[in-house]
C-alpha cells in the first residue's frame, strides 16, 4: 500500500504548486464619462492634435500597480488590473447610454470588474439639448448604470464631477456643477454604492495649490507657439495638462482607498 502513497503525495503536491503559479485574470477596471476622464492618446495623431490634453483616466494604470493594488484589494480581487477607459469628451449619461456606448461595455463586462462612473459636466449643458440631462434624468441614468452593474455582478463606484477651475473667491476654489454633485450623493446613499465626491476633493486640492498655479499647471492654459496642436495657445479651465491629470488620477486612488468594503 505504501509504494501507492508516494506518486499521490508527490501528484497532489505538483498540483498545489501548479494552483500558485497559475497567475489571476487581471481585473478589468472600467472608467464610463465624459472629457474629463477620456484618454486621448487613444486618437490618431495625439501628439500632433492633442498633446497636452489629458483626462484623469488617461494617466490612472499607474497607480494600479502590483503594490498599489495592496490597498485596494477590498475591491480588487486580484494581483492585476487593466484599465480600460471608455469615457468619451462630451457625453452625459443620456448621450452616453444613447450611443450604445454602455451596452458595449455590458457585453465583456465581468464578475468583480470595477466600474467608475463620473458624468456631470455635459448633462448640465442646458444650451445643448444633445447631452442636457435634468437631475431627476441624472439620477435615473446613475441608478440605471449601478444597477446594470451589478446585475453582471460588477462592482460599480460612483464620483461627483471633478471641479472646473471657477469660481473662485478669496482664494477658495468652489462648484460649478450646482445641484449635480449632491444628486450623485444622493443615488450612492440610496442604493448603498460607494462613492468618491472628487468635487469637494479637487476643490480643496486646487485650493491648496493656489489660483495662479492650478491656472498654469494643470488647466489648458496653454503660451501661443509653446504645443504643436495649439500654436495659438490656449485657455481652457475645464480640461487637463498631464499634471493635472496625475493629481485627479491620484484623488481617485485615494478615494478607492478609503471606501469602506462592498
């Protein structure tokens, strides 16, 4: 009996050893919005008719690495994950689901997948009724995206709208978003989804750095001859330069960080 017990110790240990170098799915992390947060190295052409800009979501796979990943494991299970940035520059969460946009994400969306959802700036474009959503419309989209989330068993988060750079006044930073960030809060309390208020984050971040300097650094606010795409220059207190791509980026990390497990 005993010459049979050696090849099964010696199988089932090659199949435990084999179990641990089987490396996991990366989880898929997918970001839904609008400019804000698209990647725009994905155009043809980017250096040439783009470069600066950038969305937050551009610059995010940095701090998903293997130890990034150790802080975040109450909503990443796994040793990996790949962004995969489907946001698109003017879009609201009607427009967005209106041009398929999320039913293409629905089809490969997966167990455990991340979702983060950040509209706002365009649903509140009342002069453009191609993207203008109310916020009772606003809520129902958001409801309908966490929902169809989970329902594929994804982990949906949501995210108020980060901050443009006005108004400011005696050097705070505050909202132009007016009622939109709150209705984000409150559709997270509602349906117990996690939430990152990167309105009242950006504010208080910009704030700290100062007018002059968020101005410069991080907003299209671009010297004439200085960048291919814009040999006019540029001034823009919406969109982002890389660095301030990096430090919403980072504001979202951080966010994920201390949301409390699902």
């Amino acid at each position: 009996m005993k010459k049979y017990i050696k090849p099964f110790i010696i199988l089932g240990t090659a199949f435990l050893l084999m179990s641990f170098m089987v490396k996991r799915e990366p989880v898929k992390v997918y970001l839904i919005g609008d400019s804000t947060v698209a990647d725009y190295a994905l155009e043809e052409q980017y250096m040439e008719k783009r470069y600066p800009l950038m969305g937050w979501g551009q610059v995010f796979q940095q701090f998903l690495s293997k130890d990034s990943l150790k802080n975040l494991n109450h909503l990443i299970k796994s040793d990996s994950a790949q962004v995969i940035d489907k946001a698109k520059g003017g879009r609201s969460t009607r427009s967005f689901f209106e041009e398929g946009r999320w039913k293409e994400i629905l089809l490969t969306l997966k167990k455990n997948d991340l979702v983060l959802i950040q509209f706002g700036h365009n649903d509140a474009a009342k002069d453009k009724p191609e993207r203008y959503v109310d916020i009772p419309g606003y809520k129902d989209f958001l409801r309908m995206y966490v929902k169809e989330s989970r329902a594929k068993g994804a982990r949906p988060v949501l995210i108020t709208p980060v901050t443009r750079n006005y108004p400011w006044k005696e050097g705070k930073l505050g909202s132009a978003h007016g009622e939109y960030p709150q209705a984000v809060i409150d559709v997270a309390k509602e349906l117990k989804v996690p939430v990152i208020d990167l309105t009242t984050l950006s504010a208080a971040f910009f704030t700290s750095k100062g007018n002059d300097f968020v101005t410069k650094n991080y907003f299209m606010n671009l010297d004439s001859g200085k960048y291919v795409a814009y040999p006019k220059g540029q001034k823009d207190n919406t969109h982002f330069q890389p660095e301030g791509a990096k430090e919403i980026a980072r504001l979202v990390y951080e966010g994920l960080k201390k949301i409390n497990k699902l």
